[in-house]
C-alpha cells in the first residue's frame, strides 16, 4: 500500500517552525500536491493517454528514474508502465497545457536507488522531492540543465562526493536541502554568488569541508543551516549584510575566530546556534539587538568574555539560552522579568561568581536551569521551589553551604525528576519535605510513554551527571530519567524512609556525607533504581535482605561504612564484586573473602527460608520413620533369639524379681473402702 505522505516532521528541516509565511504555504502545497500526484490516474488523463500532448524525451527520462530503483517496497513504481499516461504515474506531476513534467515527488518512500543522469532532460523541472529514502552515488551534474529547477530535496539518504559546480546554472533555485547524507568537498562558491533568490540553504550533517568567505551576496536568505560538517576557518564578518536571516546554524564545525559584531545586524534572527566550535574571544553585547531570538547557543566554545547582563531580558520570545563550557565570568544576569518564556537555562562549566539571583524565581516556564561546575556561592536558592515546571535542577561543583529543606512553599518540586546538588558544602539533615514532594518521580514510567526527549523540536536538552560510577554526558535527556544525587557534601543524619516512595528513581547517590543509622529497607521499593551508591558514609547495621528484589540495580557501592552481618546473596547481589562492600569491617560472606562465623547467621531470602524449612521438615520425618522402622526388626530379632533359647537365665531373673517386688508392695497396701455413689 501506497502510503501519501512526505514526512514532513521526520527531519531536522521541519522539526522548527518555518521562517515566514511563505515557507509554511510551500510545504502546505508541497504536501497537497503529493496527495494529488497519486490520484492523479482519476482526476486527470484516465486509461487513455493522450498522444497530442506525450513528451518522448520526459517519459524516457522517467523510465530511466524507475530502471535506476532497486528497491520499491512500497510498489510505487509497478504503474510506471504504457497503461497509464507518464504524466499519471505516481509521484509525477505535469503541467495541463503543455503535459511536461513539472514536479517528481517521491519522497518517504523507502527507494533504494540512485539518481540517474537522464533526470536533467526534464527539462521544464521545478521540484524534485525525494527526502527520506535510500538514494546512493553521486548528485548527477545534469541537474544543472534544469533551468527551470527552484526546489530540490534530497535529504536523508545516502549520496556521497561533491555538491555539483553547475547547480549555480539553476539560477531560479529557491530551497537547496541535501542534509544527513555523505556529502563531501567543498561547497561551491558558485552558490554564493549566483543563486541570489535562494532564501533556503541546508547542507547539515554531512562531511562538508572549506571555509566561508562567499555568502554575502544571498541577501535572500531567510535560513542558513551548515551545522555538523567539517567547517573551518572564521564566520564572516560581513554575515551582517544577511538582514533578512532568521535561522543561522553553524554548530558542530571547527570555525574559529571571534564571534562577528555584524551579527546583531540580523534584527529578524530567530534561532543562532554556534555551539561546539573553537570560537574565542567575547559575547558581543550588540547580541542584545537581536530582540526577536528565540534559541540562542553558544557552548562548547572557547568565548571568555563577562556574561552580557542584557540576556536575562533583551528579547520577550527567548525560550533556550545556552552559554556552558566556556570561559564565561562576573555574576549570572540579575534581571529576568516577569512573564518571561525561558524553559531552558545553562551556565554549566564557566567560572560564574555570586549567589544564585532570585529574579530567576521570575521565570515561571523554566524546565531545565542548570549552572553546575562554577564558583557560585551562597545557600541553597530555596526560591527556586516556585517554579511550577522546573524538571531539571543542577548546582554540582559550586561553592553552596548551609542546610537545605526548609520550604516555604506547601508542595515544593513537585515537578522535579533531576536534582544534583554533588560537591558543594551543605548541611544539615536530608531534605525530607523535598522528598516527600518529588511527585514525578513516583509517577514517571516507561510503559506507556515512547521514546522521548525533554527539549522542543531541534533542540534538545543535554546534561552531564555521575551515575553508574561514571561522569556520563546525557547529549539528550529522556523525559523518563530520574536522579537524585546530593553526593559529596556534610548531609547528616539518617537516611529518610520516604525516599522509598520514589519509586520510578534510576540513579540514587548519598555517598561521601556524614550520615548515619541504617539502610532503609523501603528502598527495596525502588523498584526502577539502576545504581545506589551509599558510600563513604557512617552507616551502621545489615544490609537489608529486602534489597535483593532490585533485580535493574546495575551499580551498587556501600563501601566505607560501618555495615556487619552477611551480604545477601539472591538474584542481583551475585553479581556485584567485593569493590561493593570494601571498608566494612563487619561485613562477611561472599564476594568479600570473609567468611560467616554460624551458616545460621547467613541472611537468606525469605523464599529459601522456606524451601529450606520444607525440605527440613521433610527430612526428619524420613529419620523418624527410618529409627522406628529399624527399631521394630531388632526387637523382634532379638525377642526370637531369646526364646528360640528356652529362657536365658539372666532374662528370666530380671523379670520374675520384678514381678516379686510389685507383688510385695500390693499386698502392704491398706484397703480403702469405695464411697457408694447415691
């Protein structure tokens, strides 16, 4: 079965909204036109071709596309045959007047084939569509002969060498899309001097080379997306003149350089993402002008520069602002104001100084603030609990001290599903009320929610956390992840029990604190928890059997404390090494070479407590059965011995003294008269 659809949201080109109207009107009749394209046999020429108006070259042409497909899943190409018109084949569409073929729509079809040279004799040609499937070899340089070419989609397959010179002979080429194939060479320079309509230019993820020093001229250009290529040299300073750009993308390339002034030219930018290159040098302030931004990124740099005071407020629209692993310094910006749309903050690795400002407590759509390994000091920003939506809070590796937990707040966090306050000095008791109140993370579960990712459209939220004993870097986060870690600070105290309500938990670490008391066996119902690490702590007592029906525990570290009695055995307990349990003294029993002083002392699971007392029971009834049955054959052995006989003397002795002294003591007793019942 044919499916009609173009997949519009299965690439990174659709995944953010379009750039204006006219964009978003393109794709709405790039999608009806598809539709139309199959039905096409119905609505237009029937069963009988109309021979006036057939185009031998066009339908040669298109025999050649179809012989080029090796792989037709779908079937899309078994009516590509004399039945039917060329132009009523699907995907193909024709103009009425002159039945030329004006458009090839094929993509999301799962073709596997290549493109052949013949495609450049249809001449009259103004879309070519075939994102999404499995086109293989080169992009032929014939499609250059299609004067009359102003969209051309082949992203998402597999084609390789060079973007063809000639493309620039196209000259009313408005979209050039060929991200996420093997695309290498450099691009043309061509492109940036003929092609001065193209308001559309995405070449990401590929393996692009050379600098760019030649798109000046496109004073079209509405969208520039060269991300995750091989780019190198300095982004032009001139990207200024680019007045019209509303989407520039240059991450995950090697520019180097300072980031241009020119840029806050661009007044209309509405996404500028620069991440993981080797810019140096300052934020321009003037980034400030650019107050329509809705995305702004710039990690992964090398930008030392003091953090433009400006962010927290020069643009009503700004939803994601990423400045982390940088060089950043001075305070965090002071100002947020009300009503703001930020979701998603990230300062994570700079050397930011000062306390956490409260205008952030402003923000009421935030979701993921993350200012992790800094110099920020100051207590705990309790006014953070306000936040209605805040799913990720990270402060690791700062210089935050004092207590924590007490809220002002009658539900605070409840929303929350990451908390990583490792490394820094807090005090103090483990935040029960916080705990009692992180609802998500009692509630989040994999089995009725797909594969999804917290972050909106292209991009996505990324974070780096310890779990599993491991500096991990979560490039996206799964909307089903849950953390707590509050690790390497002075916690005191016990361990409160409620943390065994969080019952969709996946990592949980209170190591390197002072905390003391027990293990509490409500964590066994952590049913979820992949890694706890207890460690380095002052906890006393056994390790609770109840433990063993964390059968997704991956990771467990209860090293360094001052546990006794056996280390239970069952299910996942038999697969973790003495590095688990190394540092208590008390602890016996396999992995650790230790052995128990009584097997009664061995804590076994309930389960085999009972099998073994079954099978207890079951094996001294055998015993008493197999004494009596024994017994029974010697008596009688030994009684046909001894008559067999006649009487040996000794036996006879025995028994007839006995039966003397009885006789003897009846006949001394006095004779008691019997009361008469009435």
């Amino acid at each position: 079965m044919i499916k009609f659809s173009l997949g519009i949201n299965s690439s990174k080109l659709n995944t953010m909204p379009f750039p204006n109207e006219t964009m978003s009107t393109f794709f709405c009749c790039l999608t009806l036109l598809n539709f139309c394209s199959y039905i096409s046999p119905l609505l237009a020429y029937g069963k009988t071709p109309p021979h006036e108006n057939e185009n031998t070259t066009d339908k040669l042409a298109l025999v050649a596309f179809k012989n080029s497909i090796i792989r037709d899943p779908n079937n899309v190409m078994s009516s590509w045959n004399d039945s039917f018109h060329h132009c009523s084949w699907p995907g193909v569409s024709c103009s009425r007047h002159y039945g030329r073929v004006t458009a090839l729509i094929l993509g999301n079809m799962k073709l596997m084939g290549s493109i052949p040279p013949q495609i450049g004799n249809l001449s009259l040609l103004r879309l070519i569509e075939l994102r999404n499937n499995t086109f293989q070899g080169s992009i032929p340089q014939e499609i250059g002969h299609l004067f009359q070419l102003r969209f051309l989609l082949l992203g998402s397959n597999s084609l390789s060498g060079q973007i063809p010179t000639n493309l620039c002979n196209c000259s009313n080429l408005r979209l050039l899309y060929l991200s996420n194939n093997l695309l290498t060479g450099k691009i043309p320079q061509q492109l940036g001097t003929s092609l001065q309509l193209m308001y559309y230019l995405v070449l990401s993820n590929n393996s692009l080379t050379g600098e760019l020093n030649y798109l000046s001229n496109c004073s079209s250009l509405q969208r520039l997306d060269l991300s995750l290529n091989e780019l190198s040299g300095e982004i032009p300073r001139d990207i200024g003149n680019l007045f019209q750009l509303i989407y520039f993308l240059l991450d995950g390339n090697r520019f180097i350089g300072e980031i241009p002034r020119s840029i806050s030219n661009c007044s209309d930018l509405f996404t500028l993402t620069l991440s993981h290159n080797e810019l140096s040098g300052e934020i321009p302030p003037s980034i400030c002008n650019a107050s329509h931004l809705e995305l702004l990124d710039f990690s992964n740099n090398r930008l030392v520069s003091a953090t433009p005071q400006c962010l927290g407020y020069f643009s009503n629209q700004l939803s994601f602002l990423n400045l982390a692993m940088n060089s950043l310094y001075g305070t965090i910006p002071q100002t947020f104001p009300y009503g703001n749309r930020l979701t998603t903050i990230d300062f994570n690795g700079n050397d930011l100084v000062g306390p956490i400002p409260r205008a952030l407590a402003n923000c009421g759509r935030l979701q993921v603030l993350n200012l992790g390994n800094n110099k920020l000091n100051g207590t705990f920003p309790y006014w953070l609990e306000t936040l209605p939506v805040l799913k990720v809070l990270v402060l690791r590796s700062n210089g935050l001290h004092g207590s924590i937990g007490n809220s002002n707040v009658r539900n605070p966090f409840t929303r929350l599903q990451i908390i990583d306050l490792s490394h820094n000095n807090f005090t103090g008791p483990l935040p029960e009320n916080y705990l009692e109140n992180f609802e998500a993370m009692m509630t989040v579960s994999e089995k009725n929610v797909s594969l999804e990712y917290m972050g909106e459209g292209y991009y996505a939220n990324s974070i780096t956390m310890t779990t599993k004993g491991l500096e991990i870097q979560f490039e996206r986060i799964l909307i089903t992840l849950t953390v707590i870690d509050f690790s390497s600070n002075g916690f005191l105290g016990e361990i409160p029990r409620v943390v065994g309500k969080l019952v969709s938990l996946r990592g949980l670490n209170f190591s390197h604190n002072n905390l003391k008391g027990g293990i509490p066996s409500s964590l066994s119902n952590l049913s979820d928890l992949e890694s706890l690490d207890l460690s380095t702590n002052q906890l006393v007592g056994e390790i609770p059997s109840q433990l063993t029906s964390l059968t997704f525990l991956q990771v467990l570290n209860l090293s360094y404390n001052h546990l006794v009695g056996p280390i239970p055995r069952a299910k996942q307990f038999g697969t973790f090494t003495g590095d688990s349990y190394v540092g208590n003294s008390g602890l016996c029993g396999l992995p650790l070479l230790k052995t128990c002083n009584k097997i009664d002392d061995l804590d076994v699971p309930e389960q085999e407590k009972d099998e073994n007392s079954n099978f207890a029971s079951e094996f001294d009834w055998r015993v008493v059965v197999l004494g009596y049955g024994c017994g029974l054959i010697f008596g009688l052995v030994m009684g046909c011995v001894m008559f067999l006989t006649r009487k040996p003397k000794w036996f006879v002795r025995i028994v007839e003294e006995e039966i003397l002294k009885k006789a003897k003591k009846s006949a001394n007793r006095p004779h008691k008269r019997r009361r008469r019942r009435n």
